[in-house]
C-alpha cells in the first residue's frame, strides 16, 4: 500500500490541499453564532461527550436528562430507558471505549471494562471537565419543533411528572437517546392463553427469576447469546434459543482471552486485500460458528447484505452448556403461544414458562415533530427502518439537527458519536460548508440501497471521514515516518484508539501522540491467528476486577 502524503501544517490526510480547505471554509455560511445554545437530549456517554465538545467550540450546552445520574444504557435501575442487567459487560476492549483526549485508567486498557467502570468513567469525566452546571436531571423532553424566526422551540417537563411544561429556545439540537429507547416486541398469536411470563429483554437484570425455569429465547443477538447463558448456568431446567435463521457469531476475544477488535481495528489489518482480511478474519471466527451450527443453530439467510453477526463473550462456557444440551436451538418463529407450551412456524412445540423476546429495538424520535421525524427515517432495501442522515448524523433538511451514536461498527459507538458531534460542530460554527444538495441524495440514497444493517459503518475509514471536517485525520503519512518512526508504526500496528483524532487538527490533545506510543502493537497477533488451531477461540475474555465502587 502507499501511504497518503502527509502535509505537516494542516495534517490533512487524503484531503484537498490547505488552499482548498480554506477557500472552503472562507464560504462555510456560521449556522449557530458565538454563544450559541445547543440542546442535548440525552445525558448518557455520547450525550456527555457532544456537551464537552460544544464547549470547545464556545457554545453553551444544556443536557436534558431524564434520569437521576449519568451513564445511559451502563446504569442499572428501573428506568425505562436502561436496558443494563446485573452482569453486563462492554463488547469492546477499553482501548476502543476511551474518551479522546480522557483516557480509562491504566488497568482497562486490555480488558472488557464491566458496566460498573463505566459509569464511574463518565462520573468522574462529568466532574474533570465540568459539566455539571450544564446537566438537567429528572428532566424528559417533550417536544422538538423547529420556529424558523427563533431557532429550535423544546418543551421540557419533570420525569415524575413534578411540575408543569417548561419551552426552551435553542440555536440548535443533538439527540443522543440511543439505539435502545424503544423495544421491538412483535405480535405473538394466543398470548392470553399463556400461563407463563413473557418480557423483552429490555426488562431483563438477573437470572434469579429462571431457576428451575422452562426459558426459550427468541432471537440471536448480543443480549440473546448474554441470557441464554446467565439462565443456563443459573439453574433453568431448559433453554432453547429461537430463531428464523442463523448468524455469524463473532468473539469478541481471541484464544488468548485477548480483545479481537485491537486486532480488527488496525490500519495495518485494514490496508490488507479484502481477500486476506477476509481469511484472516475467517481464522477467528470459524471454530466457534461450526460448533454453534453442530449443535443446532440455522444456517444464516444467503443474499448480499443480509447476514447478520452477533458478539460471543463467554466462548468456553457456552460451549460447554450446548455440548450438555443445557443451551440448544430451536429453527423458527413464534407461531402461538398454548397454556404452557410455544409453537414454532417449524412446527415444533417447545416447552416454556418464560419467553424473552431479544428482537431488538425500534428507531423512534417520539419527541420531534412528526414531519421531523418522517425525514429523519427511511426504510431500507432489508425492511428495516433506519437514520435517514448525512453521514448518518445530519437531518436532511435541517442541518442543526443531529443525531449521535446510531450507528453499527466494529469499535465503539461512543467513541464513533464523539467524532460525529466534532464534525457536526465543524459545520455548525462555520469550519466546514454544507453538502451540496446531489452529495446529499448519493449519501441518502446509498444507505437505502443496504442490505439488512444500513446503518453499519467501517470504523476506521468512517471515522477518517468524520476527522476531515476537523483537520484531525491522524498523521499517518510519509512525513511522521520520517519524523517519528515509533509513532507511525503504532499508528499503523495498533489499534485505532480514539486518541489518534487529536494529534492534530481542532482542540488537539497533548498527550495524544503519547498514549498512541504506548499502545500495543495489536497487528501482531494475526501470526499467531494463521497458526492457531481453527476451534481455539474459546478463551474467557479479560475482564477489568470487579468493581466495588457504585
């Protein structure tokens, strides 16, 4: 491969050359004025990390959040919005879930952070930067409307309903209410003659509930794969997993209990040949989805763009429970539910007290205006209903309006919704210029022609993209190998660490370049990939200590 040319003095990678750039930026009209008020909905980890950075850009930022404390989707209690459980741990290693320029502590970097840590990551992130005076609690916000003569008109009222509605007027809006607001439960035929319970796995915290319990699982997902084996192990006297078709089931560790996306997320893995990364990632994965389909599970739904993947983390137990027969599958859908029994569309009768539905989430913006929200919505060529965006963040037809962290990617989505609040911002206060109204449609119109996850993106190169807007594309080119070969080759070798976007460019971070020295050298690990045998990826994954600090 042939690095891009690296310009030291703007660190523009791929870019148009500086000239262009600020030829570009003299004709980028201010879209919210010095000063300007942004409201956030949403106080969780991206909400968070949109405030700070309206900070940086001498904007005022005011957080609506409906609940008591920070920590969004990481923070268990009863709230409707949580959908956390007792047990939950990240997907992604600590290095993938690092603020930018506010990095974990030194013991999570190589490990699955637990739901506990992060939450006190953003506590104490919330407290090193200050945004406390600019956070609403116990606040729900009602209404978005756009008034043309004033800016954005946003209704607010109390959570627990304490008092009246109260209008706000904003110069712009971010909403960073997650992917998780609005549980998908599909229509099961015969429901009242159920004498057992039935949940989504929204509601779900603990296992305690399932012991001695008939459990069937509809779906298979991330949260399918978690419940299904917190009740096996926890005493349920069967689990069957139900599901239409199979999946690609991808660990999240490698056979060493180390994290695969320090390996996934490397320049160097993804300046390989598709064909190669493909084989490479095939090593990984392969082992593990043939036990899965020995023992049941469907075979996927043939067709470009329609496969789907789901996260593994407990690779040694899980086997063990379906080589037991403690977890099996079961093909299918619900086709009614009896007394005490589940019928499939297959036509087999499974057993069951307790039925948790893991079919995912429905994208709503129930507060918007609905010829808001109608734009900001499409369906895809898959069926789904997706974020109908620029760059899957801006409203098509009011740029001021943005939408944070709804996206799928291989890193983190709040790490990703970071770099999507910098980009917006870039436009916002005047760096970068609208797109043009046929970039517009070509994006739009691309997203509806995916495949089953429209709003899947490559990390790497989507964050690149996103990093232009802010002069921050890491300096990855001929002239930091010149100056400093040890950098170039971590940001090559190593995992793609949110840090790298603030070596350069708008509100840089000092040490930025140093925590990038200090990271593994994660592309190393592929030798031992093609050497390993093809089932040994069954190691536990590496999680932080438990934590005793909530």
């Amino acid at each position: 491969f042939a690095p891009s040319p690296f310009d030291p003095a703007s660190a523009h990678v791929g870019m148009a050359p500086a000239a262009s750039a600020k030829s570009a930026q003299a004709q980028a009209a201010r879209l919210v004025p010095p000063g300007g008020k942004v409201c956030i909905v949403g106080g969780g980890t991206t909400g968070l990390l949109a405030a700070k950075n309206c900070r940086d850009e001498g904007l005022v930022p005011t957080v609506f959040e409906r609940s008591g404390r920070v920590g969004g989707v990481w923070r268990l209690d009863e709230e409707p919005s949580r959908v956390a459980y007792e047990s939950l741990y990240t997907n992604s290693s600590g290095s993938l879930m690092n603020i930018s320029d506010y990095p974990l502590e030194d013991s999570l970097q190589g490990h699955f952070p637990r739901r506990e840590d992060i939450c006190d990551y953003y506590e104490r992130y919330v407290e090193a930067v200050g945004l406390g005076p600019f956070i609403r609690f116990g606040t729900e916000v009602r209404s978005v409307r756009r008034r043309p003569e004033v800016g954005w008109s946003v209704v607010t009222a109390a959570a627990r309903d304490a008092g009246g509605p109260e209008e706000h007027v904003f110069d712009a809006v971010f909403v960073c209410t997650g992917q998780f607001r609005d549980p998908l439960v599909p229509e099961l035929p015969n429901l009242a003659a159920f004498r057992g319970h039935v949940s989504h796995s929204a509601a779900y915290r603990s296992p305690k509930n399932l012991v001695g319990r008939r459990v069937v699982v509809v779906g298979i997902g991330n949260s399918a794969l978690d419940i299904s084996l917190e009740a096996a192990r926890s005493g349920a006297s069967s689990v069957v997993i139900l599901c239409r078709s199979g999946t690609n089931i991808v660990p999240v560790a490698d056979y060493h209990g180390r994290p695969a996306d320090q390996m996934l997320n490397t320049r160097a893995y993804e300046a390989l040949p598709r064909t190669l990364r493909n084989l490479l990632f095939f090593r990984v994965v392969q082992g593990t989805n043939a036990e899965f389909r020995h023992h049941g599970m469907p075979a996927p739904t043939a067709g470009k763009g329609s496969v789907g993947f789901a996260n593994l983390k407990e690779h040694v137990e899980y086997r063990r429970m379906l080589e037991e027969g403690r977890i099996r599958f079961a093909a299918g859908a619900v086709a009614e539910l009896r007394e005490a029994s589940l019928v499939t569309t297959e036509g087999e009768e499974l057993g069951a007290d307790e039925v948790i539905l893991c079919t995912g989430y429905r994208m709503s913006f129930p507060f918007l205006e609905p010829e808001l929200a109608d734009a900001f919505l499409a369906r895809s060529a898959g069926g789904g209903l997706h974020l109908s965006a620029y760059r899957l963040v801006m409203h098509p037809v009011e740029p001021t309006l943005c939408a944070l962290s709804f996206v799928l990617t291989f890193g983190n989505e709040s790490c990703v919704g970071e770099m999507q609040a910098r980009w917006a911002l870039a436009h916002w206060v005047g760096r970068r210029p609208l797109p043009s109204g046929e970039a517009l449609e070509a994006d739009l119109a691309r997203r509806r022609r995916a495949g089953k996850y429209p709003q899947f993106v490559p990390y790497i190169s989507y964050m690149d993209t996103l990093a232009e807007a802010c002069d921050a594309v890491p300096p990855i080119g001929w002239a930091t190998l010149l100056q400093s070969p040890w950098l170039f080759w971590k940001l090559w070798a190593s995992p793609v660490v949110p840090a790298q976007f603030r070596i350069a460019g708008c509100h840089a971070w000092g040490e930025a370049a140093d925590f990038v020295r200090a990271q593994p050298p994660a592309a190393l690990r592929w030798a031992g990939v093609l050497w390993a045998p093809p089932d040994s990826a069954s190691a536990k994954p590496a999680l932080s200590p438990p934590a005793s600090r909530l």
